[in-house]
C-alpha cells in the first residue's frame, strides 16, 4: 500500500476503511472542523460499514498512543445494510501520534469485527472491553476505566429483545439505549451499551448473542461472523 | 415457526418483519425505551421495509386487542431502496394481549402491502382505512375514527404531483405533508395524509394512484405490486 | 418521452432524475408545502441519486429563466450508495417559466454528472460555476456572483483529506464544511465549498481531485466519471 505518492495515506481495511493523516491542518478547514489548535496533527479513520468495531478499535489506539479523540460521527451508511459507517478523528501535537493510533485502529478491526455476525435479513453486532477508554466513552458515555460492551440489533426489534434479555442475564448498569428515531442516526438497530463488574458485562453479551442469533435467523440463513468472534 | 426455543418470538412477515413480545420487561430497559409502567408486557414488530404497511396493520392490531401503540419509530431503510422501515412498540398489562396484537399486525400485511408498487427507480405507497384508531393517529396525526389516507411517492418528487392531484380529485382535508427534510427520517418520500369523507378519501388515493403509476413508469419498468392491491 | 397523457410531466435523466410542473398548485398543498402564494406554478425536480449535479444544473436554470428557487432538500439515498438524492422546487406565477427552468435543469445534468467518480467503495464530486446564483446560494451558503466550488468524498474521510488539500493548493474562502453529522442529511460525506477568485476556486478543486481519485483507488478499482469530466 506504500508508494501511491500521497503522504497523508496510512491503510485500508474492510469495511471500505480508509487510514489517513494530516501533519499540519490547514487553518481555516481547523475552524470549519471544529477542531482545537492544539491539535496540530489529525489521524482520519472512517468507513462505510461498521461504527462499534472502529470505536473500539479506536479506544485501544487512544490507549497505545499519545493521540486523543477529536469527534466521533456515524453516518446513515453500511451500503444498503441497516446501520451506520463513521468517521473518527484524533488529534496530538505531532503527526507520528495520529500515524501510530491510526495504525493501531485499522490493526485492532480484524478483532473487533469478530462478533458481527450478518444474513440478507439483518446484522448483529456485540462490542466487549475490560477497561474503556476515551472512544467508547465520547461515542457511548461509557465510565472510564471500567468493563463495557455493547449488543446492537438489526432489524431493530430483534435489538429490543436482544437489550432485555441482556439485562436480565446479568447485574449490569445500562449506560444507554439507542433506537432508530432516539441516538442513531436514523439507523435499523437498537443499541444497548452496558457497564460493571467485566464477568457480568461479557455474561450479559453472551446471552443476549445467543437470542439475537436465533431470531434473526429467522429471517434468512444462520448469521456468521466475517472474522473471528472475540467475546 | 414454532420450536426455536425462544418464547420471545411470535413470527415473521414479508419485508424482513419479525414480530416479537416481553412478558415483563426489565426495569432499566423499560426507563431506557421511555415506556410507561402501566404496559408490563410489551409487543414488537419491526422490518426492515416498510412503515405504512405497518402502521397500518398495527392500527387493525390496536382495534382488534387490548394492546395500545407505545410508540412507532422509522428508520431511514429499505435495504438500498428509497423510504423508511420500522420499530412498533405494542404495551398492555397481560402478554396475551400484546401478542395478539403482534399477531393481528403480521396478519395483515398481507394487504397492506398490497397498494405498494415498485420497479427498479423507486416505489409508490397508498394506505386506507375507513375508521382511523390510535397507530396512524400517532404516526400521521390522523383524527380517530375517520376516514384517512396515505399517498407516497419515491423519488419525492413524484410525491409532489401525487398530492397535489389528489386533493384536486376529492374534496378531503391536508392532515400532513412529509418531506425529505421535512417529517421523514431523510427518505426520498413526499407523504401525503388526508381525511374525510370515506369515498372522498378513497377518490382521491385511487386518482394518484394513477398519475403515479405513470410518472414511475418514466423511470423504469411498469411497477407492480407484490401483493394484491386494496384500495 | 410525450405522450404518457400526463401535462405534469417534463422529462427524466440520469441518476432516476425525473423533471415534473404543476401549473396551479392546489391551495391545500401549497400551505402544507410552505409555498409563497406569488407562485401560482412549481417545477420540480428529484432524484434518488445526486444533489450537487442538481443544485448546480438547478443554478443555470435560475440563471437562464424568470423561474426562482422555492426550496431545496436532499434525502440520505443514492441506491445504497453514500451521499444524497435530491428534491428541488422552482417557483414562477407562470408554469411556462418552471417547465423552462426544469428543462434548462435536466439538459444540464449531462455536464454536472462530469466530475462525479464512483467505485464500488465510493465516490467523489466536484462542482465549479464561475458566477454562483440563487441554488448554490440557498444550498451552499455561496456568495452570489462569485466563483464557486466544492468538493465531495465518500467515505468521509477521504472528503477531509481533499478539503484540507484544496485550501492549501489556492487562495480561496472556506464558505462551508459538511460532515456526517454537520450538515448533511447523515450521508457518509465530507462536503467542503469554496469561494474566491475563479482561477483558485478551480485549482483549488483540480487538486482535490488529484489526492481524491489517488485515495479512493485504495479501495477498490480506479474511480470513473459516468460522463465527462468538465472541471
């Protein structure tokens, strides 16, 4: 990938993923951005499928490097699917930062895509961390420092149930609850983000992977994971 | 459909819909999703095409059963195509009477579906009923107990000239008018919804219906309907 | 394309564009519309793919007819691809000043398709008028009687890159910055616009184009113009 001539081109990955940095943003699109000065440097991810697996990806690369999160924005995306893509910005004060916390994003989706598991009816999607840092909290309010996850459903009434059962699997906080008209962008998925004790946070994923999986294969074939599941 | 050893689970229907119940729904969940605790047991239908085929099934569900509509959230769906899907939320004190609710609503897909045409630039929708109830009276503002309407055309701009011919055809009252920026969720619709005069209404749908038809088929093939048409 | 028995209908073009008049619209409607009452007749114009082709072609029409720009509204479409599809309504007390407008606007779409590039990853548009008039002003912000541009990425991120490239490759004005959740109607874009000196507001765009096409090549096969580039 190296040796196309554009200096500000890291990588790809899947999911239509695309790496990239800017040493030293111009100014007036600084403004426009919305981005501080102290960030003189930004790493750009973004993608048109997936939103759970670069956030995560992200909060280990805010962990591994010297670069923060800037913004965090999920557009209506995933080519026809019924979820988001996204676009994640981080900043530091020199680009060799936002290079490496790119890097380590666009290394950490082969994991984090594991338990996305899709048919031609819908998706499902579960996000696991012992220790949540700066992405997850900026994307879903998470506690930092402590054990979080997510279960997203689509169609969103397979995520509805999918969110109960969770809850009541395990003794889990519910950070939040995302639907179509409230917190997505208008997506087809309900979005359950928990926290607690990290045992209880993966039991109650657990369970709610197990009903999601049999109910939406009763819209198509048996759903599977692209990759390799994680939790 | 029986025998998937999830009690949840109450059916599927055309258009990727899964229609589902919660006997008693957790605590937290039930203040996340904003649902009142009167409902102990709550009905789920969701798809990912389609809304007024739904909401105009689940307006037959709240006539037929003791459930009553929590709330109807639209997604920006349809797998690729031009509108909306859904999120149903049915509440009532006793599951059995959610679940029938589910039930009726599955049940009447079937028709509702039927004044849904599509080729391969767009789709047309019409929905009637001769007595509104309590689902397109949240959805669409429709005064219960009267005789209500929708024209829907994608592109909107089809929707345009399928409004205004059908307010010219009968004499029936504006309730709303949706646009893409406008009271959908983003969709490429222009929703029309009318009241009055039962054969007024229906008057005025069928003479869209027309002139829709043929606008679309500029753009494509002749659209069909997947089902049987009612109206 | 005559002939269909239908006095609305103007003419179709690419990306399931469809050019419609109404010559007197219905009073009913035009209130539910939001439409001044000074215009007796609208043209209309939509499509499920492409906003910025429209608006611009839309700007020559104003340009070239006594016909005036009513609104402007982009859905989240494209047939499951990234951006927006679009819904434009001309205003004139004569309907044979909105049928010229929406002729003038379709004729012009085979140009303003020029610098639009798609893959199967995404795509990329630029827009370029040497005097900006009354659509790209009520769309774009854009300062009437200048040189106007913009620049458009999907994914998002590659919108970034080409935005802080074009203000640094000229002298130009940032007017506006669109990204997923700014501006946009949720489409997985980064739109910047530009003002200035005609000569700049073009190199700046050229050399968007140039890291533009490079990036989206990472994703999938070398991005095509459906038409002819004219930019």
């Amino acid at each position: 990938m190296a040796g196309i001539g554009v200096t500000e081109f890291v990588g790809v990955a899947r999911g239509d993923t695309i790496g990239l940095v800017i040493a030293n943003v111009d100014d007036e699109v600084r403004k426009a951005m919305n981005v501080e000065t102290k960030y003189r440097s930004i790493g750009i991810v973004g993608a048109r499928t997936g939103a759970g697996p670069h956030i995560f990806a992200a909060d280990e690369a805010v962990k591994a490097t010297n670069a923060e999160i800037v913004s965090i924005e999920l557009p209506r995306d995933t080519k026809g699917g019924g979820g988001h893509g996204n676009l994640i910005i981080f900043g530091a004060d020199d680009v060799s930062d936002v290079r490496r916390a790119v890097e380590v994003c666009l290394g950490e989706l082969e994991r984090t895509f594991g338990d996305v598991y899709g048919n031609e009816a819908g998706h499902l999607e579960f996000q696991y961390t012992a220790r949540a840092s700066h992405a997850v909290a900026k994307a879903f309010g998470a506690p930092v420092g402590k054990a979080f996850g997510i279960t997203v459903g689509s169609p969103a009434a397979i995520g509805v149930v999918m969110a109960d059962n969770a809850v009541k699997a395990a003794t889990v906080d519910v950070v939040g609850y995302s639907s179509p008209g409230h917190g997505t962008s208008y997506s087809n998925e309900v979005i359950l983000s928990i926290s607690g004790d990290s045992g209880a946070v993966k039991q109650a994923i657990i369970s709610a992977r197990e009903i999601g999986l049999k109910l939406l294969a009763q819209l198509g074939a048996e759903p599977v994971s692209d990759t390799k599941p994680y939790i």
